[in-house]
C-alpha cells in the first residue's frame, strides 16, 4: 500500500487532518542516514512503515487496543533503533494511549500524527 493511499485512509476513518501541530512537513532523516553502513537497512526499515501503519490501523478500527499497543510497542522499538527518534516518541504516545485510555479520538489524533511522521520518513541522507 503507498503512503499516500495510506494516509487518506487514516484521515477517512480518523478524521480531516493528518498534521502534526508543530507544522513540520519537510523530510524526516534518520540520525545514521550518513552512517553508509546503515543506508540499505534504513532502506528497508522504510519500506516497511505503510505496512506497519495499515496493521495499526486496522488493529484500532477494530478496536482491537490491545493489539494496537503491541504493534506500537514494536514501532517504538524499531524506529528507535534505526535512528527515527521523532517516530519513536510518536509510537510509544500511541503505545500509552492504547494501554492506558479508551479515549478514540485520542488515539485517532495519534495514530495521524504517526501516520504523519512515517509519510515523511526518507532513508536518504540529505533530501
């Protein structure tokens, strides 16, 4: 599924949007995207995010919290290791909320403003 196609999804079912409040829209690079080392796994790490973000989204329209924490968790972790810092704060909000409240649209403004950050993830390191 491509981002985009994804992100409409997302602001269907959650809501018009999809913004971060900070209205940062430029490119989000990771901190090792100059390390060359890492550039083919920053690759893949990316290419893996509309996966991901289908896979919390479906877990949450299915009201499925517990799920939805568990894919958040392993985001939080995943984006942390590969230098996505931004994204790891964003997935560890989504974690919390779907262990701690049953606060929907608290949880949609969440999964958007993932959602949001994961569009604008790059592997490049300069963009």
């Amino acid at each position: 599924m491509r981002c985009e196609a994804l992100l409409e999804m997302v602001a269907r079912h959650a809501g018009n949007g999809g913004r971060m409040d900070d209205g940062a829209e430029g490119p989000l690079v990771s901190d090792l995207a100059t390390d060359p080392d890492f550039r083919e796994l920053l690759a893949e790490f990316v290419g893996t995010l509309a996966e991901r973000l289908a896979a919390l989204t479906a877990s949450l329209e299915a009201g499925d919290l517990a799920r939805t924490a568990v894919l958040a968790h392993q985001l939080t972790g995943a984006a942390g290791g590969y230098g996505f810092s931004t994204i790891t704060a964003a997935a560890r909000r989504l974690e919390r909320l779907a262990r701690e409240t049953s606060d929907a649209e608290a949880m949609r403004t969440g999964l958007r403003e993932l959602a949001t950050l994961c569009h604008r993830a790059t592997h490049e390191p300069f963009v």
